[in-house]
C-alpha cells in the first residue's frame, strides 16, 4: 500500500508540473495574449478599466511565472510542503473560476493555455476538477514526492526558474512572442486560411431587420419582409448552427478613404506588401515613428504598397497623422483581428503574395541601414525562420539543459557521497583506515520523572547485571532523577554502564531554592548530564543563554554533556529544521573552543517523535545527523566532526534500532521510555551486535 501510494502521489505531481510548466510558459511568452484575455474577464466581471493596462501587464507577467515555477518546483521537488499547499490553493480558485464561467458562459476560452491549446468551458472544468483532486493528494503526502535535487541546491533552480521565465516574459513583450501559436503566423497564406473545404459542413445564420414606419419600430425576418413604405434602421445577424470554421475567418480591410473593400486587393497582390498593425492609435507606442517613415519612404522608393490597418476611428487617425506625420495609407479592421495578427501596438507585418513573411515588433523594426537594396535581395525580404523545432532547441540549451546538468551533478555527488557513506561503515574497509579515530558508539537511556528510589535503585542493578554477563558493544549510559543519582552510583560497575543527570542549573550555587547545580550532580559520582532538551525548553522556558551557562557549568564541573537539538512537527512541515538544529546549536555550544567541544554528545531528537510513538524514518533521521555533522565541520573542522557522537532521539525501539543503527551518521540513541525497562532498553543495545 505504501508503494502505491507513493507511486499516486508521484504521478499525480507529475500530471500537474507538466499541466503548470505548459500552461505557465505559454502565457508567460505572450504577456499581451494574456493581458487581452484579462480584459475579457474585467469586461464580463463589469470591472473594465478598474486597473491601467501596465499593472495588468504586470499581473499577465506574474500569472504566467508563477504557474511555470510552481510546475518546475513540482516537477524537482522543490521546497515540497510549501509549493504543493501553494498549487492546492491555486487550483482550487482556479476550479471555482472556472465554474463560474462554465455556468455563466462570460468567454468562449478560459485562455489557460494561450493560444497553444483551445478548450471549451466544459473541458476547462474537468479538466480544473482533475488537477486540483492531484495537488489535493500531493498536499496531503508531500514527502512522498522524490527530490530530482537535494535541499542544498534547491535554491539554486528557485532563483534560475524565476529570473529564466521573467525575463522571457519581459523579452517577448518587448519584442514578440517566441512561439506564435496564432493563424497569423509567419508562413500563414492568409487567404488560404480563410479558405473552407469543398464539402465542409456550412455555418447556418439568421437576419432579423429593424424596420420603422409611422414612429413604430418592429423586427422583421425575410419570411414577413413588409413593403417599401417601411425606413431600414438596422439588420442583426445570429448563426444558427455551427459549421466548419476556417483558422482565419474575420480578416477584412476597408480602405478609410474610399470605404471600399480592399482585401481581395492586398490579398492577391503579386509582391510585397507592408501593413502597419495598430489595433487602437489611441494607445500606440509613437516612440519609433522615425524608423516607419523611413521603412514607409523606402516602400514608396521601391514601388511596394504600406498600409497602416487600425480599428480607430477618424478622429484617432487625424491625431496620429498630426503627431507623426503620416502619410501611408489606412484602412479599418476588426480590433480582436488586429490584436490578433501581431502582438505589438504598433507591429510591422511584411506579406509576398498574401503570405506573411515577416513580423516585428515597433521596438525591433528594420533599419534604414538594412534597407539598401530591393527587398528581394534582402535577408528581410525572404522568410523569417520560424522554425518550432530550432526554437524548442534553444528553449531546451537555455532553461532545461542546465537544470538536467544541475540535476546529474547533484545525484553522482549524493551517490558518491552514499558510497563513501557505505565505505566508512564497512568493517573490512576499515580495517585500512587504522589511522581513522572510530566515533563513540552510545546508548543512554533517560528516565524522566519516573520511579521511586527503590524501584529505581532495582532497575539499575538489573541493567548493570545484564550489561556485565553480556558486554555491550557500546557505551551505555543511564540518566536519572537527581534523588537516584548517589544511590544509583553505588550499584553501577562504570565501566560497563555510565552515570548521567537529566538536568543541572544555570547557577554555580546560592539561594536558589529546589535547583541541583552541576557540582551537586558531580560529587554523585555522575559523568554526564543531558542538557537541551525539549521538554526543559518548553515547559521551563529554558533559553539558549540558559543553556549556554549551563553548558559552560557542566563542563567547568567535570561533566560530559548530551546536548539535545530538535525541531518541532510545525517546523518540520515548514522545512525549517535544518535553521531551527543550527540555530540551537549556535546558540549554545557553539561558543565552545575545540578542546571542550570534545565532552559534548548531540543528540537528534524530532519534537514531533517523541512520547508520540511516530518515529522519523530512518532516511530522515540520518538526512538530519547528516547535516548536523556538517554544521560541526564548519564550526570545528572535519576531523572534530568525524570524532563527534550524534544520537538519535524519538521513540526509538528494538524493533527500528538495528535499521536506524546501520546508518553512517547515527552513533546511537537518546531513549527515552524503552529505557525504563531492563529488556527493551537492552534489546536497543544489542542492536550494535546485530
């Protein structure tokens, strides 16, 4: 069941980083499609012109890089709790959205994945349905998705993913989108495209007339068309059934000079053609009319038709002529057509014979430098490569290549690093490496606030007994109440089993009612205490200045010390644990100098795993010894860390004792119940026999 389960869960993660990486990557590489469709959305919503066009090109750009870092993140396994809570909410208010426009019927086209990829209302919901049931799984067992890269490196696709699809976004509003997904595409025989097959089913439309007569207005059909006392006031056309609907179907250009229809002309002209597209004069860049005057004056040179083709009206033209000086030729079109052909405001198209061979955006247009010759002896003036598959190469060479590079060099490290792991715990190996100093392996029970004196005096006895018929292959240590201590101290044999406190104060003596300073504990006849840990913290308040004195007190006194780190189940979920271990141990032992650091015994024990019968698995335990032992390299060196023990800690049993044992960074366990009963805590300690 738990293989499977993994294997739902890591399906499911994949499903949706691809589902998010498509999605995001094709409204990041057209920030206007996006904008547009937005605008369709405030318009539907009635909330047009509630926010500028550049804060919602700002928010189209954002919308985009956070679906395609979100997929990546899935995809790698990156900061898993955080990014799966993060995608379960988006597509939770991604599927109510969607809900709302299947029911209500606002657009035809959600817009989810650009022009890439149309679905209908009903097609987004299902599909919205089945990728949020995905991200609720993956929320709910994020730990079981496998990380492609370690935590160490992760930061590093975090950064590159964000900055990589930012400034592609940005890239492609400047200039044009990388891939055009549009039927207005350069290569696209524009009439050809209007073209419907012989055979195709035809789409059925029905006229209504608005007639008035006599101050009456009425509604006429062809059926009832009354007689020619009646003025014509209006026609309303309404398609009745669907038919086959070419990739261009609403491409029609008027001349605003004549007011007759020109595109049949621009269409089947042999040669060249220029057209200017600005969907709204209004609002178009007039940064750059220089460098169209200069294109517009070499077409007049060259003998080659310009026409600026806008959906504004009259008035918007004349101030656009004033203003730039204009003396092209303008025609009208449809405005969804317009934004359509060219993603810039405004954009130069150039067609030969009616097919689009060249598109730029008003910030990258051809320059008077390039236009010395007739165009077709110009590189302009042949087709621009829009090659998908170079493209997709560049895509891959530029994003995906060196995160697999990133990925590869990760995983021979981590595997180099397991064999070294595997090399240093296996005892032939090691008969070799006699200069190698082998680390304390320890077993130390604490007994918290259980037993009277004589019972616990009775457990003692039993364990020396057991432990003296049959030698430990470890060092064991036994921590008690303070009342045990000096009796308990009378029964050991100390070279078989170690005495310890659980606890001593922060002061070296004085009217301190109740406390047992670290001396006390030593003229019992003690050689360590247990310091840090959890429970002093949360229920004594204990600070990491307590127990820096503490610290300083115990070892002042002759006392080894455990030293007890952890964090708990909410830090853990919040992949804090790594910040909250470093910080403790900062904050406490850190100060030490290499000498005195040679008394202090970690110990790892996971909040949420203790007295809760959960227990880390041991993958995570031995990730966590892992990194604390590299925390210590930095502080004191590799050799000091090599040579330091690092127990575990949290319900650790006989039964998950020889597993947790075999790992290379476990040097034993910190147990806490297990040790209050003289057969399960030497069940533990001959898990080092085993």
């Amino acid at each position: 069941m738990q293989k499977l389960r993994i294997t739902v869960v890591n399906v499911c993660r994949f499903v949706l980083a691809a589902t998010f990486i498509f999605s995001g990557y094709v409204k990041a590489i057209d920030p206007l499609g996006t904008l547009y469709k937005l605008k369709d959305y405030a318009a539907a919503m009635s909330l047009n012109g509630l926010l500028p066009d550049w804060v919602l090109v700002g928010i189209a750009i954002a919308l985009g890089a956070l679906e395609f870092a979100l997929g990546v993140f899935m995809l790698f396994a990156v900061r898993r709790h955080v990014v799966s809570r993060i995608t379960l909410a988006f597509m939770t208010a991604m599927t109510v959205l969607t809900l709302w426009i299947f029911v209500a019927d606002p657009v035809k086209d959600c817009g989810c994945f650009g022009d890439a990829l149309k679905l209908t209302n009903g097609e987004t919901l299902l599909k919205n349905i089945v990728l949020s049931a995905c991200a609720a799984l993956v929320a709910w067992r994020p730990v079981d998705m496998a990380r492609f890269i370690s935590r160490s490196n992760q930061w590093i696709v975090r950064y590159y993913t964000v900055a990589y699809i930012v400034i592609t976004s940005v890239y492609c509003l400047y200039t044009l989108p990388i891939f055009d997904f549009r039927p207005y595409h350069v290569g696209m025989n524009i009439k050809q495209g209007m073209e419907i097959p012989e055979g195709a089913e035809q789409p059925e439309f029905e006229s209504t007339f608005l007639l008035r007569k006599n101050g009456e207005t009425r509604e006429f059909t062809l059926d009832n068309y009354p007689d020619s006392t009646w003025e014509y006031v209006d026609t309303r056309t309404v398609q009745t059934k669907k038919g086959y609907e070419p990739p261009i179907h609403d491409f029609a250009l008027t001349s605003c000079d004549t007011g007759e229809d020109i595109t049949e002309q621009v269409l089947t002209k042999k040669g060249y053609t220029f057209l200017l597209v600005s969907p709204r004069l209004a609002v178009a860049d007039d940064s750059n009319f220089g460098d169209i005057d200069q294109i517009y004056e070499y077409a007049e040179e060259n003998g080659i038709d310009f026409y600026c083709v806008t959906a504004s009206a009259n008035d918007e033209i004349e101030r656009w002529r004033d203003l730039t000086g204009a003396e092209y030729q303008f025609c009208n079109a449809d405005e969804t057509t317009l934004k359509t052909m060219i993603r810039s405001n405004p954009g130069l198209m150039l067609l030969k014979d009616g097919t689009i061979i060249g598109k730029w955006s008003h910030n990258a247009l051809p320059q008077t430098d390039d236009l010395t010759a007739p165009l077709q002896q110009l590189t302009i003036g042949k087709a621009q490569n829009d090659s998908t598959t170079e493209r997709l190469l560049i895509v891959l060479l530029t994003f995906f290549m060196p995160l697999s590079a990133l990925t590869l060099a990760d995983r021979l490290w981590a595997w180099s690093k397991w064999i070294r792991n595997k090399q240093s715990n296996n005892r032939i190996f090691n008969l070799f490496k006699t200069e190698k100093k082998m680390r304390k392996k320890i077993v130390a029970g604490n007994w918290k606030m259980n037993m009277n004196l004589q019972d616990g005096v009775a457990l003692a006895k039993e364990i020396n007994e057991a432990l003296v018929a049959d030698k430990p292959n470890c060092e064991v240590i036994i921590c008690t109440p303070f009342i045990h201590l000096a009796s308990v101290a009378g029964v050991l044999d100390s070279t078989v089993v170690g005495l310890g406190a659980e606890n001593c104060a922060d002061k070296a003596k004085g009217a301190y009612t109740g406390e047992v300073s670290a001396e006390m504990v030593k003229s019992t006849g003690a050689q360590y205490v247990i310091l840090g840990h959890s429970e002093r913290r949360q229920y004594y308040g204990e600070t990491a200045e307590i127990l820096k004195e503490k610290v300083d007190l115990a070892l002042a006194n002759g006392l080894k010390i455990l030293f007890c780190c952890g964090e708990t189940l909410e830090e853990r979920e919040a992949e804090k644990q790594n910040e909250v271990v470093k910080a403790e141990l900062e904050g406490s032992v850190f100060h030490l100098d290499a000498e005195a650091w040679k008394n202090i015994v970690i110990a790892y024990e996971p909040i949420w795993a203790i007295g809760t019968g959960k227990t880390a698995t041991s993958d995570q335990a031995e990730e966590m010894l892992a990194y604390i032992r590299s925390t210590v390299a930095e502080k004191y060196g590799a050799e000091a860390a090599e040579e330091t023990s690092i127990l575990y800690g949290g319900s650790c049993k006989a039964s998950n004792a020889p597993e947790l044992f075999s790992k290379p960074n476990i040097d034993g366990g910190l147990i806490g119940g297990a040790s209050l009963k003289c057969a399960d805590f030497k069940g533990i300690i001959d898990a080092w026999k085993k």
